[in-house]
C-alpha cells in the first residue's frame, strides 16, 4: 500500500497530537510531518511531496488565506484542508476561492471525522488529476492531429474545435465556436446521411461532404461521429472528426479519369482490329477458300485424293474464317451499329446459352436506343459480356438472368445466376485472382458511366449484380 504523504501545520501541540492519533489509528499508511508555522512548511514542501496538507488558520507570521496563496503563486498542486477554531462564513468562502478542498471547524467531532475528510478530499483530487491529465492528453492530441476535431451542441453549433481547422477550412477556432455546423458546407450538402444521422442522434462515419473554404474554394471532408448524452440519457450533442481528403479524391478522379481515357483507347484499337479482321483477313480467307473450292471447275482432270485434300484444305479454311469473325465480334460487336443494343446483347445471350452449359434469359424494356450515347452501349455490353465472362469461369451455374430496364433516373442493369457463389468481402479484399479481376474490371466500367455497383451472393446460393448508371436527362 502506497504511504500517504501527510503534512500538518499547527502551533498547539495539543491538537497536533489528537489529529496524529486520529490519523494513525484510520489510515495506517499515513506518515505524518508537523510543522508549527506555515513559513517553514513552504521551505520543506518540495522535499517532502506531500499528497495533503491540513493547515490551521490562526498561525504565527502567516495565516492560512496567506499560506494558500503562497502556494498559488508556487503553483504547488497539493489539496488543503483549512482548520479553525471558530467558524467564520467569510473567511471560509476566502479559502475555498483560493483552492482549499474543505474547511473544517475544530468541534466536538472534528477529530473524529478528520480520517474520513482527508481520504475524501485525496480520492477526489487524484480523481480530478486524472481528469486534467486526460485531458491534457487529448488536448495535446487534438492540436498536434491533421484532423478537424469538433463538439456540437443539440442546436448544431460548435462548443469546441481544435486548431486544425484553420488548416482545413481557413477559420480560426474563435470564429468557429459558435456558429452552426450547416454554416460551412454547401448548400447542396444538406441532404447528406450526416445530417439525417444527426437528426436521428445516431452515429455516422467516413461520409463525404463538400466544406466551403474561408475563400471560398470547395474542400472535400471524411465527417465521422458520435452523439454524447448527459445523465438523465438526453442528448448533449455530438463529438466528431472532419478528415480533409481533398488531395486523395483529386489523385482518385485522375486515376479515374486515366482510366477511362485508357477504356476508350481499347474500345478504338478493339474497333480498328475488329474491322482489320472482319474487313480484311476474313475478306481474304474468303476468296482463298472460294479459290479453292473452284480451283477445278475448269474440267481439268485430277485425282480422288487431290480433290480430297483440296476439300480437307477448304474446311480448314473455313474454320479459320470463322474463328476470326467470332474474334472480331467479340472485340467490337457489329451488331452495335446494324441491329441496336438490345438485338445484340439478345444474340450474344443466345450465342452464350449455346456454346456453355449455362442458359441466359434476357429480359429487357423501356430502352430507348436513341437517348444513349456510344459509349454507353458498349460499356453496357461490356458490362454484360464480363458478367457472363465470370458466370463461365467462376459460377457453375446451369441458369442465369439478364435484365436490361430504363427507368429514370437511371438504366438498371441485374445480372443474376444460380451457381455456387461466394464470399463477397472476403474475395473483394483477399489476394487479388481471376475472379477479382473480372468484378474490378466491372467496377471500372461502370464507374466510367458514373454508375453504381452491388454485389450480393452467398456459398451455393447463386450471387446477384445490381448496377444503376445515371441518365443525362428523363425519357419522355
């Protein structure tokens, strides 16, 4: 047990000697040091450290209220319990104002309750330099953080902001507090989950907002919290985080913008290949197979064999011509541009149920070809193709579903099948593999129409894709 560091100052020996008994008797730990003026007690404390200090208030050459602000002005943090003989009202209020933790009248009962006071007043102090220590850890924490730390009342106005914000947002703490939470994000920013979270006193993390910069300028913020309550369960407001990502998301939109640069790249040499294979090669193997298949049609006399090799050489031919053009279509669909998106996506699904053991229902309406751009149709057939791509690979399904459906706001795409499926987050954040691969690849595709995308599956419960791309304007 920790010996509690006791320091008395009293001038009547008499009283010294009861409060040591007292003390001794309820808190053998103590170890008691008795001084008859408070002078000498100063000159001491710095080598006797201790936790608690009873001092009397009538003393020779300083009384108490001097003796308590001597300490004040060493700033010496070590609680007081100031004594007297007789009770007087000001004098107490004096003492109390100046730091004293109790002040007791020397009555009848005083020394036996002494023991009780000094424990209490102990226990609370340690309690209330635990208090400022944790404190003086979050605050040393708060101003040294690159993030916005921040304390709203139940009005959404700020009780507390550390420095970082004028990093992030261009004001001063001192024109923060105050203000409301609303008064520094747009307009359009409103209608964000932060705000529906507040109004329910639920918490939130890790939602985007856009922050109006002192100057003006958008600052794009991480808003994470939580709401605090007082006793009685009332909600006392909420504690939270702004976290600038500015720099991430402008390094995310160039990746972005990369990316859709390099898709259409791929679309064009997919279409110059298609069109160099389907126009060109295909072309050529053509004439060189109808060369061969009227090589002899002159009459000319040759043998069984020969025209057998020549037939054999024709069907070769022919196999080639059309593995180029089933290469060509998959590279860029001719369809696309002769029968329409929906024909082609149609007989690709048909093509598709034909050459796997996976049959495809493709279901589709309220498509108007006429409100989609290029782009659109084939990053919607890519969408398509990849999602069947994987169905092949990965599924194991004997059944899949394609539903293709313009409703505004948006085009929704479903992919559905009936295979073993999976485990989404553990595949989505495990080593990166094949299967990885083709959803990412969907992931970007449909980023690059500013879409959504959802996976849900399950072990052997088939898995189910929901992508939504924006329409530019309503359909009428």
């Amino acid at each position: 047990m920790k010996t509690l560091r006791l320091v008395i100052i009293e001038d009547e020996d008499a009283h010294f000697s009861l409060m040591k008994r007292a003390i001794t008797n309820n808190l053998p730990n103590a170890s008691v040091y008795h001084f008859p003026e408070a002078g000498a007690c100063l000159e001491k404390l710095d080598e006797i450290m201790p936790d608690i200090i009873i001092s009397d208030y009538l003393m020779p050459g300083m009384n108490g209220i001097e003796f308590l602000k001597a300490l004040n002005r060493g700033n010496k943090q070590v609680p007081v319990i100031m004594t007297t003989g007789q009770g007087d009202e000001d004098i107490a209020v004096q003492a109390m104002k100046l730091g004293a933790w109790d002040y007791l009248v020397k009555s009848a009962d005083f020394f036996t309750l002494l023991p009780t006071v000094i424990e209490k007043v102990v226990r609370e102090f340690k309690l209330k330099e635990s208090l400022r220590k944790s404190e003086r850890r979050f605050q040393d924490l708060a101003e040294r953080t690159s993030d916005w730390i921040w304390e709203i009342d139940t009005q959404g106005k700020y009780t507390y902001s550390n420095p970082v914000v004028q990093c992030i947002s261009g004001y001063r703490p001192d024109e923060v507090i105050g203000k409301s939470f609303y008064d520094f994000f747009f307009e359009k920013e409103k209608e964000k989950n932060t705000f529906q979270a507040i109004a329910e006193q639920r918490p939130f993390s890790a939602i985007e907002n856009l922050l109006m910069h002192k100057d003006g300028y958008e600052v794009i913020v991480e808003t994470s919290g939580v709401p605090f309550f007082d006793k009685a369960g009332n909600l006392s407001g909420y504690r939270g985080i702004d976290r600038d990502i500015s720099v991430r998301k402008r390094a995310e939109e160039r990746v972005r913008s990369l990316s859709q640069q390099l898709m259409k790249a791929q679309e064009i040499e997919r279409q110059r290949l298609s069109c160099d294979l389907h126009d060109h090669l295909a072309q050529e193997l053509s004439t060189l197979k109808i060369s061969l298949d009227t090589l002899f049609d002159d009459g000319q006399e040759v043998s069984i064999k020969t025209r057998q090799v020549i037939s054999r050489l024709s069907g070769v031919v022919h196999k080639i011509i059309m593995n180029v053009r089933e290469m060509a279509y998959g590279l860029r669909p001719v369809g696309l541009n002769h029968l329409g998106l929906v024909q082609t996506i149609a007989q690709y699904c048909e093509d598709f149920s034909t050459s796997n053991r996976t049959e495809v229902d493709f279901f589709s309406a309220g498509i108007d070809e006429s409100k989609l751009d290029i782009d659109t149709k084939i990053m919607l057939y890519r969408l398509i193709q990849e999602g069947l791509n994987n169905i092949k690979k990965h599924a194991c399904a004997d059944n899949a579903i394609i539903k293709l459906v313009m409703s505004f706001p948006n085009i929704i795409l479903r992919i559905e099948d009936n295979g073993k499926g999976f485990d989404v987050q553990k595949q989505l954040t495990g080593i990166f593999d094949e299967k990885q691969m083709g959803l990412r690849i969907m992931e970007e595709r449909a980023g690059f129409l500013n879409g959504k995308i959802k996976i849900e599956s399950r072990l052997m419960q088939g898995t189910k894709i929901l992508i939504e791309i924006p329409l530019e304007k309503e359909i009428e």
